[in-house]
C-alpha cells in the first residue's frame, strides 16, 4: 500500500458513526501483538499463530480494518482479503471486539466502514464470510449487514464438520452477501 492509499484508508469520512471515543485505522505490523491477544481473549475465534497476525498487518492492511480508542490502543478489528478466484468479493476472515468495547456497535461499524472503503478503493461488490452455526453474534452480524445494505445473503455450508482434523469443530457456513449498496443513510 502507498502512503497516499494508507492516508486514505484513514480517512474518517469513508465510515459510519462511530461509538463515542473510537476511530477506525487500517492496521499496521505494531498492532499485530494487540489483534492476536484481541482473537485469544474473543473465545469464539480460531487462533491463528502470533506471527500470522502480524503478516496480516502487512500484507493485507489495506482489506482489514482496526478500530481504536482515544489512546490509540486497538480495540478490534476485522481481517479480511480479495478473493484471488473473484476480485469483486471481499472475504472477511476474523472479526474480533475486545471486552471494554463490545455492545456498542463496534462490529458493525466496522464491516460497514471497511467494506465500503474496499469497494471505493478496489471495486468489490459483496462480501463473504464463514461463521460457525453456534456463533449467534455473528450470524446476527452478518444478516444484519445483508440487511442494512439490501444485499441478498445466500447460505451454504463451506466445510463440513469432518473437512476439520480431530473433532469438535462445527461445520463453516459459507454467507455470499450481495451486491451490496451503500447509501447515503450508511455514511458518516
């Protein structure tokens, strides 16, 4: 990402409201350490090795999104990257709140931010994400969204229960989310 993409991303008039004291930013490798113990501390999330999340905030800062307080300190994120096989499709791969920031809307937010500023800056037109059948938050996340933005969401189980080594993870089901319209009632 050039510095002139990255001042962009920052820019606060490509997001949604925001809840009091927070900003969104786009990540950066300092704030690795923050996301991975955010993803740990979720207890919904697979965790993903320390070091991934720190190539996440390098190599796919300009398709995630981190949300901050006033000091600065990441308070969550969303990683997500553009399908290789589809450019117009934003896939989300983890979305985390930490606890002295959830139940305020922070979630939402922060797809609604991220996936607008991805389809300004690089033309996609919908999202995808899988989410576990038991994950209420984010099933409700993401149907919202589909709503909010009238974007059809279609279901499908990506991977089932036994695609997973050893046992106890639930089938991913795959949400296709779009195309996805943001109006003017979705800007800040």
């Amino acid at each position: 990402m050039t510095a002139a993409q990255a001042d962009h991303a920052r820019a606060p008039s490509d997001f949604l409201e925001m809840p009091e004291g927070l900003k969104l930013d786009t990540p950066r490798v300092e704030d690795g350490a923050a996301i991975w113990r955010i993803a740990r501390d979720s207890g919904t999330l697979d965790l993903n090795s320390s070091y991934s999340y720190l190539l996440w905030c390098r190599d796919f800062a300009s398709t995630s999104v981190v949300a901050r307080s006033a000091d600065g300190t990441p308070v969550g994120f969303i990683t997500g990257y553009i399908r290789p096989e589809d450019p117009t499709t934003l896939l989300i791969w983890q979305v985390a709140v930490d606890e002295v920031a959830r139940g305020r809307g922070l979630a939402a937010a922060m797809l609604d931010g991220l996936s607008r500023r991805v389809a300004e800056e690089l033309g996609t037109q919908g999202i995808e994400t899988t989410v576990t059948p038991d994950n209420t938050a984010s099933n409700r996340l993401f149907t919202s969204y589909a709503r909010r933005h009238g974007a059809e969401a279609k279901k499908e189980v990506l991977f089932d229960a036994g695609a997973f080594p050893g046992s106890g993870h639930q089938p991913e089901v795959l949400y296709r989310i779009g195309p996805v319209a943001f109006s003017s009632a979705t800007r800040r």
